[in-house]
C-alpha cells in the first residue's frame, strides 16, 4: 500500500512540478483517473516515467484486489456470521470487517465491554503526572 501510495504521489507532484492542472478524473485509484493521466504530459521522458507508474499503481492495484478477495472467501468459509453482522453496521465495508475480525480474533478473550473497549483505545485515558499518581 505505502509503495502505491509513493506511486501516486509521484505522478501528482509531476503535476505540480511542471505547473500542470489537475485533469477532470484525477484519482489514480480509479482506472479512469490513471486513464485521464496518460499521455497528459508534454515532455516525453516525463510522459514515460509517469506512464511506467501507473502500470505499476495497476499491478499492484490488481494484487490488493485478488489477496482482499481471497481473504473475504476465507472468512465468509471460517467465520461468515461474525463476518456478515460486521457487514451489516453502516460505515463498515469490505477491508473494514476483514481487518476488524482479524485484528480482534476471538471476542471472547475480552472479559468485559470495557476491557474490549479499552483494547480498541475507545476509553479515554486519565491524564496524570507521576507527581499526581504519588500524592495519592
């Protein structure tokens, strides 16, 4: 992800380095944005370099795509309930549900709501001093 994301960040600098405005569909996350970026450079080389990244932004592109879609047949296979009641909350897409389940494991080495919460870092923390913590 961050080598795709130094990627699309190369060819949006060469935007600004040679004073260009931005095309219409310029998100190079979307095949229409890459699309959009060909051959939108006068200079040759600098047409040549950007095309080059944005076959590579494809490549890995298609790769993120084939390995989240191979995960999601596992856990729909393994853990479909948890995966689909994840599913079901607004907000909570694809990538969101897979990270979630995977990142939490099982649910039930939680104690309590709070020490699951606490895990998340949705308590908020006390805010003290050594000092504060001695006088009391």
């Amino acid at each position: 992800m961050r080598l795709s994301a130094e990627l699309k960040a190369f060819v949006k600098n060469a935007l600004a380095q040679y004073n260009l405005p931005l095309p219409e569909k310029s998100d190079l996350s979307y095949t229409t944005g890459r699309d959009s970026m060909r051959g939108y450079f006068p200079d040759p080389l600098v047409k040549r370099s950007v095309d080059m990244n944005l076959r590579l932004i494809e490549i890995y592109d298609h790769e993120f795509s084939s390995i989240e879609c191979y995960v999601e047949k596992i856990t729909k296979n393994d853990n479909g309930r948890d995966y689909h009641l994840l599913r079901s909350l607004p907000g909570v897409g694809r990538v969101l549900a897979l990270t979630n389940l995977y990142e939490i494991g099982n649910i039930q080495r939680f104690e309590s709501v709070q020490k699951f919460a606490s895990y998340s870092r949705l308590v908020k923390c006390k805010a003290e001093s050594a000092i504060e913590r001695q006088l009391t």
